[in-house]
C-alpha cells in the first residue's frame, strides 16, 4: 500500500468501540424497555453478551489461526463456503455498514432537534442539507488516510465516553430498585400493559442488543492495516469488554431512574436520567452533545469500514477492479467514493418527519444484512475447529456463535431476512462483472443460488407493493 502508517492496538480498540458505542448506546433504554422490563433486560443482555463475546473470540481465533487472510469477515466467508458466498458476506457487510450510517444520521437530526428544542427545530430540507455537509467533510478526513482517520476516530471515542461516564456516575447516585424492578414482570409489559413471557421479552429484544455490538468485528476488517496480525484478536476482544460493561450499566441505570411508561416515551434517554440528578438541564444539554459527537465518530468508523470491503474484495477479483483503487496515502478511493453517493442518495430520509421510525426500520434491515456475514464467521470458524482438531474450547465458542447467529435472525424476523435478500440481489451484476474480467464463466451452483436468491427477491417485492409486508 502506498505511503501507508499502520494501526496499533490503541488505535484498533479504539475502532472497534468507536464502531460499536454510535447511537445504540443513547437510545438502548427507550428501545429495550419497549420490548422487556427491565428483568427481562438483564436475562437478554446475558444471551447477547455471550454470543457476541463468542463471536469476539471467533474473531480472535481465526484473526490467530489465519493471519493471512486479511479481510476479516469477508476472507472468512471466502475462504470457508468459496467465491460466491465470499462475495455476498462482502456486499452484504457493505450494504448493512452505509444502511447504519443512514441510520446514524437520522438519530443525529432528531438529536440535534431535541437539542434546539422546539420552536427552533430544523425543517427535513435544513437536515438534509447539514447531514450531507457532515457526510462529506467525513469523507475529506479519510481520504487524508486510514491511520489519519483512526487518530480522529480515536479522540471522538474519548469524547463521546464522558457523558456516558457522567450518567453511570450520577445515574448509580439515584438509582431506584423500586423502579427498576417492575410488578408481574414475567407476565406483563410495564411501558405498555400488554401480555407477554419471557421468552417473547427476550427474544424482542435481540434485534436491538445485537444492533448494540455491530462493529465486533471492526479490528480484524483492517487487520490488513495493522501493525501486526497478533494485536487484531487482543483489540476485538478488549473493545468487546469494554463496550459490553457500558452498555448494560447504562441501560439497568436509565431502568432504575425513570419509570418504564415514561422512558418508552423518551426520545432522549440519558439526558432524561441526567436531568433528574443534581446536574439538572445542563447534563441533559452534556448527553445530547455527546449523542452528536458519538454519532458523528461511529460514522467515521463505519465509512472507514465499509470502503475497506469491498477494495479488498476487488483486490481478490470477487468485485470489479474499479473498487481496489487507491489514492496516494492508500485509501480506498472509489469504493470510499460510491459508499458515500448511495448514502446520500438513502439520506432522503431525512425529508420525512417520521425520523424515529426510519431510524428503527433502517437499523433492523442492517442489523439483518450484517447477521449473514457473521454466521459464516463462525461456521468457517466452526468448520476449522473440527479440521484442525482444536481444543474443545474453541469448538464449543465456534457452536454457540453459530447458534446465536441463527437464533438473531430468527428474533429479528423473517420479513427482514426477506428484505435481505432484496438488497443482497443488487449484488449480482457487480459479481458478474469481476468474473467477467477474470475470464470466466458463473458455475451451475452459482446459477441455481442467484435464481433463488432473485425468486425470493421478487417474492419480497410483491408482498411490498401489494401491502401484504409492512416493514
């Protein structure tokens, strides 16, 4: 790579919380607390913890037990199940990384709105206009380089960290069991009243948990980037820690301060929390700027992420060559490029004044498209551990990865997994193209998965249009 500085472990941790700490952690509460009491949380936060820790260490041991494949997610998928499946992790990571950031900036508007409060709020075309100001001033600092970006990245972690920090303090000074543990919570749904079980808490509850840990596998997508493969699993696993002890601390704290009714209705969960301590209004203002700064910072993270797929994809002729081209610094220019024109066009979103429900509808679809890549992880990761004959250990974290995923998408639905293959079927021509440009012809078994792939497709598409299918 041409005139490239590589990324520490510093640097690589602080990626993949940047990654991962975005806007989930600010609204988690509200989201949560729609779906399970706060009881129910914890037991969801237990399952989630450890399939996404099992995930981690997925990472971490393929990151050790195959260095050389340098695409993280993508390699895997490739290296495991072949080209076409290699392929469909790459543009399924792509599509869900730029569908977040859309995600992300219209959290961010109806953040800064709250900010502004009303009667000074900004109208969709204003939004629009500075959303696509911030997406592009984005873009100027990566293509100054990856390790340029990994600095600022860096310090908008250590920024958004302090309120965070702020309410877990404060928020633990008056925290109220009464509150938090809510009456008949096995059978009933304290923010609605309606019937529920456990296992329907749970299960509700998924979609949003795993939409908290996207980014886990954020250290070993640039591990080609690192100053050495050994520092990639030690980075995912640590930002994992990290990044799992915030997330349940915060949202058992906004449980136990502000009754279930209320935060269900809450567009601002943190500052609500910090309103109610000693900092009064002024740490509700803190929070909804370190929203801002958190928001602006995953966005960074996830265009930095979702330009390097697809360049290293081209790099191994999976995609066209047009997306392995470099600047000087050695940036993914083109892909960087066409990652961020298709999330300005999606940030038409944000001409709708239902911002709140295009933020959970983008981030379900995301949540679902990226599921994909991270089942193949782990069975490739899965598939290795038997090969190889490793310790039981390992084969055991492989198995529950692998049941965690599978059990995701079932929790997060099928009409998302539909919607999935609706995005993932925009990926052929590309993939046409590369093997066009290699010499070669699609195999009868890639034939017989696009047929498939393009009937459900359209399957989906009927459903839309006539109806039937409401995301």
């Amino acid at each position: 790579m041409k005139n490239e500085k590589k990324m520490g472990l510093a640097l690589l941790v602080a990626l993949g919380i940047g990654s991962m700490i975005g806007g989930g952690i600010f609204n988690s509460p509200t989201d949560l607390i729609g779906k399970a009491n706060p009881q129910a949380t914890l037991i969801a936060w237990a399952i989630g913890g450890i399939g996404i820790i099992c995930l981690a260490l997925v990472f971490q041991m393929l990151a050790n037990k195959r260095p050389e494949l340098t695409g993280g997610i993508y390699s895997y998928a490739r290296a495991g199940f072949g080209e076409f499946i290699g392929f469909n992790s790459a543009w399924g990571y792509w599509l869900s990384a730029w569908l977040g950031n859309v995600a992300f900036f219209v959290l961010m508007f109806k953040t800064l709105n709250s900010l502004l409060g009303e009667g000074h709020s900004l109208n969709p075309f204003v939004s629009f206009i500075l959303a696509s100001i911030v997406l592009w001033t984005i873009h100027f600092i990566i293509t100054r380089g990856v390790k340029s970006a990994g600095v600022v990245n860096a310090i908008v972690t250590i920024g958004k960290l302090l309120p965070l920090l702020l309410v877990i303090v404060f928020g633990f000074i008056i925290f109220n069991a009464s509150v938090f543990n809510v009456a008949n919570w096995k059978t009933s749904l304290a923010a609605t009243g309606d019937s529920v079980t456990i296992l329907s808490q749970v299960k509700s509850a998924m979609g949003t948990i795993l939409w908290c840990f996207i980014g886990v596998e954020a250290a070993t997508v640039l591990s080609e980037r690192a100053e050495s493969p050994k520092i990639v699993g030690k980075a995912t696993v640590l930002s994992i820690l990290i990044t799992l002890v915030m997330y349940v601390l915060i949202s058992s704290i906004a449980m136990g301060v502000i009754p279930a009714k209320e935060l269900a209705n809450s567009s601002t969960p943190l500052a609500d929390v910090l309103k109610a301590t000693a900092l009064g209004n002024a740490g509700g203002v803190i929070v909804k700027v370190g929203l801002l700064v958190s928001l602006f910072g995953a966005t960074l993270s996830w265009i930095l992420l979702a330009a390097e797929i697809p360049y290293i994809a081209a790099k191994d002729g999976v995609l066209p060559k047009w997306f392995a081209k470099e600047n000087t610094v050695g940036v993914p220019i083109n892909s960087l490029v066409l990652t961020n024109v298709v999330t300005q066009l999606f940030l038409v979103a944000l001409l709708s004044e239902k911002l709140q429900s295009a933020y959970y509808t983008v981030f379900y679809i995301a949540t679902t498209n990226i599921l994909i890549p991270y089942l193949f992880s782990a069975l490739y990761s899965a598939k290795i551990s038997f090969e190889d004959k490793s310790q039981i250990g390992d084969k055991i974290v492989s198995l529950i990865a692998v049941i965690y995923a599978v059990y995701v998408i079932y929790a997060v639905g099928l009409t998302y997994l539909g919607l999935a293959f609706i995005m993932y079927s925009t990926g052929i021509v590309p993939y046409y193209i590369a093997k066009k440009e290699k010499g070669e012809k699609l195999t009868r078994t890639e034939i017989i998965s696009i047929v498939i792939m393009l009937l459900i497709a359209v399957y989906m598409l009927i459903q839309i249009v006539t109806g039937k299918i409401q995301p």
